[in-house]
C-alpha cells in the first residue's frame, strides 16, 4: 500500500509540475519533443500534435525535452547510415536513425552533412550510388530515434535559447508555480471536506463531560489565562497544558470570556487535560483563504529547515530520499484518504521550494543563469552554461546517493 500510495502522489505532483513547463513553453513558441513521465528506458509512447508523450520504465520523476534545452540533441554524424522518407515534394518528412527502418520504402543515406535546426538540410549517398545528393528536411520532419522515439525536428526559431531571458524565466518557473498551486487547491479542499478550518484564536470547542465543561465553559469562550499565563490563540493553550502536565499540576485558575464577561474559577485536573478543542472557522472565506495560508506556511518550514542545515551544519541524516517518501507514504495511508490528500498538498509545495533553489540543474539554478544573463545583457557561453551545470547536476546526484544510502541505513539500524 506505501509504494502504491508513492506512485499515485509522486505521479500527481510531477505531471503537474512538468505540464507548467510543457504549456509555457508551447504558448512562448519553443518545440516541445517529448512529455515523459518516469525516467530510463521507454515502455510505451504516443503522439499528440507535435510532441511525443511517453511513459519510462523507472516511475521515478519526468521531464520535458524542450528543443534545445540542456542537453538536447539530435545529433546526425557524418558517416551515419540514415534511413529518410520523402513527400511528393521531395521535401524529407521522416528520418530514421534505427538499425532497422520502421519504413522498408525509406532511402538509406549514408550522410556526409547534416544540419536540420539552421539549413535544414541532409547531404549524403544513397546506397548503391556514387553521386552526392542535397536532401531538403520539411520543418515538421520526424526523427526517429536509436531507441524508436518518434520527435519531431526543430528549426532554430522553435529553440528554447533563441527566446527572451524573460520568457525563459517564465518556463522555468512554470512548474514549481504548479507545485504551489496544487498544494492550494488540495488545502483548499480538505477545508471544505471537514467543514472548516481550525481557528488560529483562542476560541475553544469544550468536550462532553470535560473539566471545561464541568467548571461552566462553553463552546465559543475564549480562554484568556491558564494560572498567571495568557493565551492569545490554541497555540499558547496545548504548551501550557503540556507544562502543567510534565510538572503534575492538578489545580489551575482558568480565566476565560463568556457573553463578553470575564470570568476566573478554579479548576481542577484529572488527567492534565482541559477537556476543549480548537475551534473551527466554517466561513466561506476561512475555508477559500485556508489553501493559501497553508501552503504559505509549509513553505516557510521548508525554508527554515534549508536554513537551519546551513546555518547549524549540514547534516545529511536529516535529509530524506524516495525510501523515506515511501515509509511516509505507509503511514499516510493508514490514517485515511484525507491524510493522503494532506500528505500530497505537503509534498508538492515542499517539491516547489527545492526546485526553485539557486543550484545548476534545478529549476531555479537556470533562472539564476537568466538573471544573470539580464544583468549583463549577454547569456554566458555555451560551454560556461554547460560546465556549471554539469557540476550541479553532479552534485544532486550525489546528494541523492548519500541520501539513499542514509535512508537504507535507517532502516536497518535502529
């Protein structure tokens, strides 16, 4: 139940993350030659419009191969047996680069130049003759790749580097802003499903047959003072509850508002417990607002605990991998649908931070990288852009390595 419970969560929040990508980068006029979702080898593939959509056998993230985004390429050397297929134009509108062509009727070239992002053009020998012939390559052509992936070919003007810094920010950012607006829209709806939200005041819920309700509490009073303490909000009430419970206290003064009376009487405990709950906000505008606030709020845990791995040391054994996503999943899932929904609204946003950290590879290291192309007025060199994104993408996955190892090692000591 944990690994299913994984999938279907993970599944969620990275189709919706790379689908930002996917429909920014289509609206800014960029190619986008595939959507997969998973990593490794294919399993099964499809085609709609442009792009290919695939599913990979290692359900384990995604991607969104923009035309000339990273590492995207559609390399064709000199001296490569191709096998292309022409329109009544003459024009090529399908080249395979499979070891054995999907098209039995397709010319095998073998290729002396090829470049189908500037000219769009393929010079080469057909087999069996000696004369170079000039092949021009329709700008809706499909490659098909090594493994059987059908993409489709990308003029220069469809290249994500040939669009403005701006527009790029916007693609790159598109998928963490879908984190975000995912973990809203599931907040919003736990809201609504339970019927409210809990009230950050003191207002209180008072339990049957509690001390609360024994000493004249109702649901609605405000509790203002435990003993010479004052509570502002339910926050104040359980720590002090909590201390009077670790230091035996049985007796306390409760000063609580009631009819917007004040009134003081002394109490006393059984078990360390007042006998009230939070209260509930079920207002349609607490119930609207709630998916926003709380997700403002686990983004600034997430924050406050990269901070505190800088600030206090770093210490991978409070980092989590997919094993550790996993055992939470299992619990999760024995606390009901609700807690699933809660877990992934949690999940997502705290997906969002990371992808938007300032680190070559993720997200927010190539909006760094366009920033830093605004500033100057120029982008850094291909190869400069290359080689600090090597060093990220090398750093992650060694990260993801040691945090691995650590998530097995927990599980085996104890």
């Amino acid at each position: 139940m944990a690994i299913v419970v994984f999938l279907l969560v993970f599944t969620i929040i990275v189709t919706l993350h790379e689908f930002g990508h996917y429909y920014v980068a289509k609206k800014s006029g960029v190619l986008v030659r595939e959507f997969a979702l998973g990593m490794g080898p294919k399993v099964f593939s499809w085609r709609k419009g442009e792009t290919t959509f695939t599913l990979r056998a290692l359900p384990l993230g995604g991607f969104v191969r923009m035309a000339g985004d990273g590492d995207d390429t559609q390399e064709i050397r000199q001296g490569q047996r191709v096998y292309l297929t022409q329109n009544e134009d003459g024009r090529i509108v399908e080249i395979d680069t499979q070891d054995k062509p999907s098209n039995t009727l397709a010319l095998p070239v073998e290729v002396s130049y090829c470049d189908i992002v500037d000219t769009m053009t393929i010079k080469g020998f057909v087999a069996g003759e000696s004369d170079e012939q000039i092949f021009v390559v329709d700008d809706k052509a499909m490659h098909i790749e090594h493994d059987g992936t059908r993409v489709q070919v990308a003029p220069l003007q469809t290249h994500l580097e040939t669009k403005s810094a701006f527009k790029r920010i916007a693609i790159y950012a598109a998928g963490p802003i879908n984190n975000f607006l995912l973990s809203i829209f599931v907040f919003t709806l736990l809201a609504f499903s339970a019927g409210g939200v809990n009230s950050p005041s003191n207002h209180v819920t008072v339990s049957e047959n509690g001390v609360a309700a024994r000493i004249g509490i109702q649901t609605g009073d405000k509790i203002t003072a435990i003993n010479d303490t004052a509570i502002t909000n339910f926050s104040d009430l359980t720590t002090v509850m909590a201390r009077l419970r670790q230091q035996h206290v049985t007796d306390i003064d409760v000063t609580y508002e009631s009819n917007h009376q004040t009134k003081t009487i002394r109490a006393q405990l059984t078990d360390g417990y007042l006998g009230v709950t939070q209260s509930k906000d079920t207002d349609i505008w607490s119930k609207l607002t709630y998916g926003f606030t709380e997700t403002i709020f686990v983004v600034k845990q997430v924050w406050l605990a990269l901070v505190g791995l800088v600030t206090n040391g770093f210490n991978v054994g409070q980092l989590g991998g997919p094993i550790a996503i996993v055992q939470m999943s299992g619990e999760v899932a024995q606390s009901g649908i609700l807690s699933i929904f809660s877990f992934l609204a949690i999940l997502s946003a705290n997906l969002g931070v990371i992808n938007l950290l300032p680190i070559p590879g993720l997200d927010g290291g190539k909006i760094l990288l366009a920033l830093i192309e605004l500033l100057r007025g120029k982008p850094l060199s291909k190869n400069k852009e290359v080689f600090v994104t090597m060093i990220g993408v090398g750093v992650l996955l060694l990260l993801m390595v040691v945090v691995t190892f650590n998530d097995i090692a927990k599980l085996f000591i104890k």
